[in-house]
C-alpha cells in the first residue's frame, strides 16, 4: 500500500515503529521482570502451591462455557429469526435489544443483588452467568443478523419449497453456513465473560466460586504485600489468555473487522 | 485480511442496516414461518432481564434505601436533585468527557499510524502486531496490580526515568491528583489501541488498490494519499470507534477502580466507580440507583447522537 523507496525512509520508519511500540511493551516487560523479582521462579512454585488457587480456573472456565453455550444457543436462533422469517414490528424488538448495548454493568448491581438474594441466586454461578450473558447477546445479535442477512433469500425457500419446516432449515443451513460469524461470537463472548470483574467481584462470595479476574486481590490478602508473588500470579493467569490469542489470533482479527461494520 | 464475496456482502447489508431499517422483510417470495418463537429466547435472557432490572432501578432510585432495611421510605425524586448539586457527580462527568477525548484522539493517532506502518512492510510486523494486540485479551483486573507496581513511587516508571537521566520527572504517578487522570488514560490506551489498529488495518486492506494506483498516477506521495483518500475512505471506521469510545468511557470501570479506587481525592471518579461507590460500600442504594438512570440516559442519548452524526455524514458524502 504504502511504498517506501529510499533505503532512509525504511529506517525512519523502522525506527519509528520501534519507539512508538515501547510503551506498549513495558508493561508486560515490568510484569514478568516483578514476577521473577527476588526469589526468581520460587514465586511461581509458593503461588502455584496455594490451595484452591487452581479452583479459580475452573470456575473462570465453567462461567465462559455455560455464557458462551447461552448466547450462542439463543443469538443464532433470534438472529434466524430476525434475518429470515416472518415477524411484525421486527424492528421494535430489535432495537430494544440494540438499546442494551448502552448498559454499563455497574447499573445492574442494586437490581440484581436484591432480585438474586431473593431467589436464592446469590453466590451461585448464576449469578455472574445470567447477567453476563444478557449483556452479550445484543452485539452477537447485531454481528449475526447482519450476516444471516448477506446469505441469499432463494436458499431458505428452495428448501421450504422443498418441504423442510424452519427447525430443518435452522439445522441445515443455518448452523453449517453461519460458522465464521459464530467464530467471532464466540471469541468475543470468551474475552467478556473470562475477563469480568464486576459480576464476580459482587455475586460470588465464596472463595470456591470465584473467578480468575479476583486472582490478584485474593492473593494481596494471601501473600500481605509480597509484590513479587501477587506479580507472579498475574502472570500465570495472564499465560492461557496469551495462548488463546496467538493460536487463533486470526479468528481474532476476522472477528473484530466483522464487529466493527456496523 | 481476506476479502471475501460473503464479507461484502455482509458489509453492505450491515450498511444497509445501519442507514435505518435493514428490514427486508416478505417484499417477495412465500409467506415466512413465524420468527417470534425463535427470537423469544434471546429477548427473554437478555431484553427480559435488563429492562427488569432498569425498570427495578428506577424504582430504588425514589428511595431512599440502605439496601437491607424491610421498609425503605419514599423520597420522590429527591435523589435526583441531590445529584445536580453534587460536586462529585460533575467531576466524574467532566472526567469522562475528559478522558473520552484524550484517549479517542491518541488512540486514532496511534491505531492509524500503527496500521500505516505494518502496511509499509517494516521488519518484525507480526512481532509488533502481536505486542500491540495482547493488551486487549489481557484483563484489566489481573493486569491493575502491574500498573499499581509501575506507576508506585518506587515503581518501575520512575527507576527508569532515574537510569536515563530524568530523575527530576520522578513523581508519585498515582499518589497525587494531577497525574492520577493521565495514568488511567495511558492504561486505556494501552489496552484499546490493538483494536483501533487491527480495525484501520482491515479497513486500509478494503480500500480498491484502482484508486490509490490512480492517486499515485496523478503525483500524490504517500502522506497525501493517506490524507486525501485513505483517512476519508475510512471514516465510517472511525464513526463505529467513536460510538465505541464514549459508550466504553461513560461505562468505565475496572481500571479506576482497581489501580486508583476513584482517588486520589475523587481525581479519577468516573460515573462508574462513583455508583459502585455510592451503591455497595456507602450503601446510599437509592442514590446509587438514581446515578445509575442518569447514566443511562446519558448512554442512550450519546449513542443516538453519534449515530444519528455518523449517519448524516455519510450521507452527505
């Protein structure tokens, strides 16, 4: 796109790219710097020799799996529903879903806390789980609505032509033809609901159901004020996050360009 | 970034969409099944449970409620008076309009200067898209004690500053109120600009190669096809960001909360953390609640406005 003749230009370039990426990596640098700080890989081991601190994956992980399944599930089917079949006032609905991708979730805090106490919600999954999904379906409705929209009208009807009912429709063109767009659903939701802290941070009291994001301040109380260790906990759970993005670092990219035309 | 016949078609259909409507409903072909059983899941979990609870809100928000007591009295709408005569609630407004246009306005240079850049085929682009890009998978609640360690007067920050022979700029960066507001800028910026980048990248590769050939025909340099054709071509990517920025400004939370607690001195309150603060350890649930209704007014009337601004130019284009 761009070309760059003289041998000079390239290295100002260079050169400037380099500088402007140092902030960027410095964080990261005093990260693992700290983490390796005084007893070196003795943080690690103290960390990882904590009880219950391999809990907090799992609960991070069976949160992200039951959102991701949850909003899977229901955004393909209203997505269908929007793009492809008979619905009055269709734009009323969607843009009350729409309207809820203006709310911030601190101002779910006071109206859940009293609604889950009283449901006997409070302190289970549910309560992070629920809500964070609630929040995500709005945006993969848009994404996929948007997509379903793309894909041609004669396809749906050469099959109800063909006496296939909206079910079979669903499951045979649907699901297969809709993959890339539930690719990007799918890592979005991932990243909202593993890097939550409020929901967690309010709903989940007991150290056995809480989430990675309450990692550091779990081990602030553990470790007092050891630095080094709180640092080396970070960086562990910072490492799936890492390997997550660099192996579909392309889902990634796709997922986000798709998001972005709105 | 591929570009694919189902990704433009996607794109104009989205376009279509955002220009109003995108209903193309029974315009032709067969009656349709019915669409309503299949979108009454999502309009449960999600529709059903948020208006529940705004609409559970805005109840609090005429009380005055403590939260736990069985019968809290009704005050009408004095919480919401209270609010306007609240320092701190105008300083939390100020700092997030504040705080949006800084970090808009950098994170634009940036996104669009990196993109420039990795599209210019310098050396270790995929190294550097990867730095660039970590921040954003990276929660901000696991990365705040790295900020808290880095920014601490006897943080990583300041003994750098001290090796390079700048010791004099030292400073307690988030003890004190004057640099407290720029360090959670710098942490948002720090986190958000891999996606500014990736989209203006993706957005830069959709650009026709005829029209930047016809450019450079014509004696356009790079900076002016940047400039004079690129950037305009680009602009419906950065109406989308600017959406994206205010709504996440005016929902900011995590990263004051965690590296400053809102301090100091309510230097980095945002609506968010003052809620938070209000609601859960205050207990001052009513007013909270009511903070809360103003906000999302605020959300709503903001996103129309963008939208609605976004609309008109592209319009007129």
């Amino acid at each position: 796109m761009f070309e760059i003749r003289t041998r000079a230009g390239r290295v100002v370039l260079q050169v400037v790219a380099t500088i402007l990426i140092v902030p960027f990596l410095f964080p990261l640098v005093v990260m693992i710097k700290g983490a390796f700080a005084g007893e070196g890989v003795k943080n690690f081991t103290a960390v990882l020799q904590v009880p219950g601190f391999p809990r907090f994956f799992l609960n991070s992980l069976i949160i992200a799996v039951v959102v991701i399944a949850l909003v899977y599930a229901v955004t393909m089917m209203a997505a269908f529903g929007f793009a492809k079949l008979h619905l009055r006032f269709r734009e009323v609905y969607f843009w009350l879903l729409l309207a809820c991708l203006t709310l911030p979730e601190v101002v779910l805090l006071a109206p859940l806390f009293a609604t889950d106490t009283r449901l006997g919600l409070y302190d289970t999954y549910w309560a992070v789980i629920l809500p964070l999904a609630a929040l995500q379906v709005p945006f993969a409705v848009l994404l996929t609505r948007n997509f379903i929209n793309g894909l041609p009208d004669e396809l749906f009807e050469a099959a109800r032509v063909d006496g296939a009912n909206s079910l079979q429709g669903f499951r045979h063109l649907v699901i297969p033809l809709t993959r890339p767009i539930a690719a990007a659903v799918i890592i979005f939701t991932l990243v909202a609901a593993w890097n939550d802290y409020l929901f967690p941070l309010v709903f989940l009291q007991s150290p056995d159901l809480q989430t990675i994001t309450l990692v550091p301040q779990f081990f602030v109380g553990e470790f007092s004020n050891d630095q080094t260790k709180i640092l080396a906990s970070a960086v562990i759970t910072a490492i799936p996050e890492i390997v997550a993005y660099l192996s579909l670092q392309r889902l990634f990219e796709r997922g986000l360009s798709a998001g972005a035309i709105k | 970034m591929t570009t694919t016949s189902t990704e433009e078609q996607l794109s104009r259909s989205a376009r279509a969409g955002a220009a109003g409507g995108g209903g193309r409903t029974g315009r032709r072909g067969p009656r349709r099944p019915p669409g309503l059983p299949w979108i009454l899941p999502a309009l449960v979990l999600s529709v059903g449970l948020i208006y529940y609870a705004i609409g559970y809100t805005g109840y609090i928000s005429t009380l005055n409620w403590d939260g736990i007591s069985p019968d809290p009295q009704s005050v009408g709408t004095g919480n919401y008076t209270r609010i306007f005569d609240d320092p701190v609630f105008w300083e939390a407004v100020r700092h997030t309009v504040v705080f949006f246009v800084v970090t808009f306005v950098i994170q634009t240079i940036l996104g669009l200067v990196f993109a420039v850049l990795m599209h210019a085929q310098i050396k270790l682009a995929a190294l550097y898209k990867v730095i660039i890009f970590i921040p954003v998978v990276l929660a901000p609640a696991i990365m705040a004690p790295v900020f808290r360690h880095m920014f601490a007067p006897d943080g990583e920050l300041n003994s750098v500053l001290q090796h390079i022979g700048l010791g004099s700029l030292a400073q307690p960066w988030i003890g004190q109120t004057s640099t407290a507001l720029p360090v959670i800028m710098f942490i948002t910026i720090w986190e958000w600009t891999g996606i500014t980048f990736v989209l203006y990248y993706a957005a830069m590769t959709q650009i026709e190669p005829s029209i930047l050939e016809a450019a450079r025909m014509d004696g356009a340099g790079n900076f002016r096809t940047l400039v004079s054709i690129i950037w305009p071509e680009m602009r419906g990517t950065t109406v989308a960001l600017g959406i994206l920025g205010a709504i996440g400004a005016l929902k900011t939370f995590d990263v004051p909360y965690l590296v400053t607690i809102g301090g100091p001195n309510y230097a980095t309150e945002f609506l968010g953390t003052y809620i938070y603060r209000q609601t859960i350890p205050l207990s001052h649930v009513g007013y909270g609640a009511a903070l809360s209704i103003i906000l999302l007014v605020v959300a709503l009337i903001v996103a129309v406005i963008l939208q609605l601004a976004g609309r008109d130019r592209e319009a007129g284009n």
